[in-house]
C-alpha cells in the first residue's frame, strides 16, 4: 500500500491567489512528515517538516502545512504564490527508517 | 548551511559505457549517504544507502552489481552504472545529512539533497 499519496499531479494558480497542495499518508506509517520542494534540474530543499507538536507547521516561503490526524493529511497552503514559486512539490513520510516520496505536484503559476 | 554537491549535472553517454556520479558533503561530514532515482513526473525513489567505509544497502529490486556505489571517504561518495542503457537514462539524486545514519534523518538535522544529476544514455 503507498504510504503518502499527493491526489493532485498539477495544479494551476494566479499569481498572488492562494493554493493548497494536497497529501495524505497511511496511517500505518510513523507520523513524521515532511514537504519538499523541487526547482527544475535541482535537488531537493526541506520547506517544512512535522515531527510533533504543535499541528500548524510554518517553513519557508512562506508556506506552511497542518498536520490532521483525524485525516491523516499533511496540506501544503501558501496565501499568496509568486511566479518564483513554480516548482515541484513532493510531500514525503518516514517509513523504516526511510523516507518514503509522493508522486509529486506540479505548481503553475498563471500571470 | 550544509551543502551537497553533486557532479556532474549532465552527463550523455553511449550504451553499453560506464558512468560515474559524484556526491560529496562540502562543509559537513557524512558517515551515510542516500541515493535516489527519479523517472519523468514521478517521485524520487530510494535506490541505495551509502555507507562510509563498508557496503552499501540497495534496495528491493535495485541491481548491485549495476549500480556500483563506493563510499571512500566521509565526503564522498560515487554511483557507477555500469553498462548503461537507455532505460537507464534518468535523473539520480544524492543526499546526505550532518552526523546523521538513518534515511529520514531529519529528526534534528534536514536531509540536504544535491542537485541531480541528469543521465542521458544513446
């Protein structure tokens, strides 16, 4: 069974209009999460990870994610995207001691 | 902050050629190193663990004997694929973490990826 799904493979926004990118992991797995992004040809970089506590996970860029048991989804949201925000974005589980990727989504962002 | 070097950025050979992948740790030191293999719009997927000093760790369904990785020093490490290919042409990624020896290694210290390395084989 895949442990973390990302349901959306591209999602299109206006520049400066907010976005929710959307991950839900299988409970099965250990409850660490984390969202990373990807610029083209380049590695990853951690925008925001969720280890314990507090639910509302602020990172980088000013995005940030909620971790929701009840749900078990860990959503990335940003209020206002910037064209510079293109990229893609990959929400990732720890499992065995692994970190375990989703498929990835594809931020447009549309002038 | 901590930084992964990853050489080269592309690399185009011919089938049936060797390549080699550079991953190297430039202000920090990494007894574990991890590498991962990304398929066109698809999510990146662990290939191997790197260990300085001894074997590495391949994953379920990742040829070995292909996918040579030596881990030589605490800043280093390679990935060979031998006898490349076309199905092999894809994008792998190396990854590290200061001090850390697990894959999620990111409990107090994130896990610093390089920047790919883009492998084309004609």
């Amino acid at each position: 069974a895949q442990s973390v799904t990302q349901l959306d493979s591209q999602v299109p926004v206006f520049e400066e209009a907010p976005v929710e990118l959307r991950c839900n992991y299988s409970s099965s797995v250990s409850v660490y999460l984390f969202w990373y992004v990807q610029y083209p040809n380049q590695g990853l970089q951690l925008l925001l990870k969720y280890l314990s506590g507090s639910t509302l996970v602020k990172g980088i860029n000013g995005f940030e994610a909620e971790f929701n048991k009840s749900q078990t989804s860990f959503h990335l949201r940003k209020p206002s995207v910037h064209i510079s925000d293109t990229a893609e974005y990959f929400c990732a589980v720890t499992k065995d001691d692994k970190i375990i990727f989703g498929k990835g989504t594809r931020l447009h962002i549309l002038p | 902050g901590a930084v992964v070097s990853q050489h080269p950025s592309r690399v185009i050979c011919k089938s049936g050629t060797s390549v080699k992948i550079e991953c190297r740790s430039l202000d920090f030191q990494a007894t574990t190193m991890f590498w991962y293999r990304q398929f066109p719009k698809q999510s990146l997927m662990l290939m191997a663990t790197s260990n300085e000093g001894s074997k590495a760790t391949y994953e379920q369904g990742v040829e070995k004997d292909k996918f040579l990785i030596n881990h030589a020093s605490l800043t280093l490490s390679t990935l060979t694929v031998t006898s490349a290919h076309p199905e092999d042409s894809s994008f792998y990624i190396c990854s590290a973490s200061p001090g850390q020896v697990s894959a999620s290694a990111s409990y107090n210290s994130p896990l610093h990826f390089g920047n790919g390395t883009r492998l084309t084989v004609t």
